[in-house]
C-alpha cells in the first residue's frame, strides 16, 4: 500500500506543478500532509487516478477539492447512460455501464451543475468533449439527463434522453478536502 500512496503523491505533485495556475495560493506539501493522513480520501483519488481522471487540486468558494482534469475523455468514462434505470431501460446497444455506478464505484461524487460553472470561471476545459453532470431529480423523473460543455468562450448546458450516451461524453468527479 505504501508504494502505491508513493506512487500516487508522485504523480499529483507532478501534476500539482504543472497546473500551478489552478492554484497559485496552495501549497501541495501542506495539502498532502493533510489527506495522506486519511485513507478513505486517499483511496477516493488513487480511484480517480486509475480511471484516467487526473485529479488536481482546486479552491472554490474556499474549499479545496479535488477535480478531475482530463483533457481527453478515458476510455472507461465514456460511453456510458446516466443511471442505472436508464441502463436498464435499453433493450438493444446496451452501455457497458452507466454514470452513477461509475461514480459510486470510484467513491466521489458526480460534478454538479453549479459547481461546474464554478470551476469553467478558473480554467477552460471540455473545448471539444462534453461531461455528464448531476442532473437534478425532478429532470430524471421526467427521463432526462443533463450535461455540459465549453464553446465559443462560454459554458453551456443541454440536455437528452438519460439512456443515451456517446463516445464525446464523459463524466468528471471531485471530492471536498475537509
């Protein structure tokens, strides 16, 4: 386990520098000393590193979290309906799985909305992909799903079926650092 938490310090600290712009106010030695000493924090974003999500470290609205930052979709977050009602709701072409499971599975939570537009405000990202984000329950009830997207300079959010999914749309997590 230890060579594992080596592993992954490496490579946030590598990942920390090289997106310092994202947080130009945070220090990564006091933010690893503060996770490294929870493990269920540290198994979360070792989860999120292994699926492709790149997880760095962001402040909004004065909390730290960490945030995937992929630039290209990971082949194990795209493809994929929203939930599991809408998996198995598809009779044919089924999905190998589906958002929420995904998430579950990595322990974070699925990005908001809201928190979305937050994180567009300090960087761009999702120029030429889409990402699925939590789709508020009265929109779900209805069959639908949200998602999002950066384009000509501006964040954008759509909709479609909840059962649907494309090779275009991912998905990104985070967790708050307490």
């Amino acid at each position: 386990m230890q060579h594992i938490m080596d592993n992954l310090k490496e490579i946030l600290e590598k990942r920390f520098k090289k997106n310092i712009d994202l947080h130009r106010d945070l220090d990564f030695a006091t933010i690893w000393d503060k996770i490294s000493k929870n493990q269920k924090t540290l198994e979360i974003i070792n989860n999120m590193e292994e699926s492709g999500g790149c997880p760095d470290f962001i402040t909004v609205d004065d909390k730290l979290l960490v945030f995937d930052t992929y630039d290209k979709i990971p082949a194990c977050r795209e493809s994929l309906c929203y939930d599991r009602e809408a998996f198995e709701s598809r009779k044919n072409n089924k999905p190998k799985s589906d958002v929420l499971s995904e998430v579950h599975r990595l322990g974070s939570n699925l990005i908001t909305e809201d928190l979305y537009y937050k994180i567009q405000q300090i960087f761009s990202f999702d120029q030429k992909i889409s990402c699925r984000v939590k789709t508020p329950l009265q929109q779900r009830k209805l069959g639908g799903a949200i998602f999002c997207d950066r384009r000509y300079d501006r964040v954008f959010t759509y909709h479609n079926g909840a059962e649907s999914y494309y090779s275009s749309r991912g998905y990104r997590t985070y967790i708050f650092i307490e």
